[in-house]
C-alpha cells in the first residue's frame, strides 16, 4: 500500500531556531502534497499545498516567509519553520495523493510533533 | 460558519452498543466524502469514503445526504479498539486538498 513517511517523527527546538520537516512518499510519486497542522484538541488545518517544481500555494492566515516549502522531487517535500516560536508548536501532518490512481485518497505520513521551547 | 461541522462528544458508550455520528458540510459543490479515524498523537487513517448511495463496510455504514448537505457513519456492536476521534472530511471542487471537521471523540466502554 501507499506510504508516506516523516521526519523526525518529534523535535524540540529553542524558539528563533529553524526546524526542518521532510515528507517523501516511499512507493508512489506525488506532484502535490500537503501540509496540515494540528493544534491540541482541534482539527486539522491546511497550511498549504506543496508543488512539484513550483512554488507552494498557501493558505489565508498561514505566513509564506516563515513556512518554507520546498518540492524538489516527486517523492519528496519539505517544510521549514523559520525562527520557531512556542505558539508554532503543534502537530504537523503531510499528505500525499497518488498519481497514478483515479482516486482522490490521500496518505497521510505519521506526524512530526514540534514543541518550542 | 465552519466548512464542516461535527459534534465534538465525547460519545461514551458500551460494547455492543451501536452509535451514529452526523456531519454537516457547507459547501453545496463538495465533490467527495469520508470518514477518517485519528487515535491520540497519531496521523489520520481512512475509514471509508462516503457515496451517496450510502456504502457499509462490516460494522460501518456511511451515508450521504447532497440535498441537506449531511453525512453520517454509524457503527454497530462497538469495540473497544473503536474509541478514537472520527473525522468527518470533505474535499470541494478544484480542490485535491482535504477540509476536516474537528472531529467527534468516541469511548467505548467495558
């Protein structure tokens, strides 16, 4: 089946301190994946999609300077917190949709869990 | 308005008892339809997509009402191993990205 892994799968960093978050999909190619994040106790929430040779689409309310994306291959795509701060510690998810299938599933990696400190 | 609304429970039930969960979307153009399961600390699974001529997969069943923009799943003779977070998830047109509902918690109890 389709896997999408992450790391690292947790991080603690000192707040104004850069993390860097990869999400490769391990047996399939993605031209799209997607950043969510998950705040304790609420949904997930899309932080923006992320695309293959170009540039990363964001979501209203979610600062382009300070989430780096970059989707350098098909199988391959990262995400940078610039100068963390504590309020950015949360749980972040990627996900992935297949290519080659006609379906719209997504998979989803296993989660990085940030805390800032 | 939220884009997709559930209630956030918690459900508390026990084993055996069967228990159903509702949704709403607000988006009339929403084009798919699923339910995924989130356990504490972990990434979400699918469950099941959700079509409107309402899908059953053992002890699941999901329906799809377009016209009052309403999904549900109910799950019968529940099992421990079914308390998680059920999120209710939509993707609308031109959209490959997902839109979660915040989720409704359920406990199953011995």
């Amino acid at each position: 089946g389709a896997v999408v892994s992450q790391h690292p799968s947790w991080v603690i960093c000192k707040s104004g301190t850069s993390v860097k978050i990869e999400c490769r999909s391990l047996d399939f190619q993605a031209t799209t994946m997607f950043w969510y994040r998950q705040f304790p106790k609420q949904s997930l929430m899309l932080m923006a999609t992320s695309n293959e040779g170009s540039k990363a689409t964001y979501e209203q309310g979610v600062e382009k300077d300070k989430f780096l994306i970059n989707h350098a291959s098909l199988t391959l795509s990262t995400l940078t917190v610039t100068s963390a701060h504590p309020e950015d510690s949360s749980f972040y998810i990627c996900s992935a949709r297949d290519l080659d299938t006609l379906s719209y599933e997504q998979y989803f990696g296993p989660g990085t869990r940030l805390t800032v400190t | 308005r939220k884009e997709v609304e559930q209630d956030p429970g918690p459900f508390n039930v026990p084993e055996g008892a069967t228990v159903a969960f509702n949704c709403t979307y607000s988006n009339s153009a929403s084009q798919s339809f699923f339910w995924y399961r989130q356990d504490c600390r972990k990434e979400p699974k699918l469950l099941m997509s959700v079509y409107s001529s309402g899908n059953e997969d053992g002890r699941f069943t999901a329906q799809l009402n377009r016209a009052s923009q309403y999904i549900s799943l109910l799950i019968r003779d529940s099992k421990l191993s079914d308390s998680a977070t059920y999120l209710c998830v939509v993707r609308g047109t031109g959209r490959r990205a997902l839109t979660f509902g915040s989720g409704t918690r359920l406990q199953v109890q011995p």
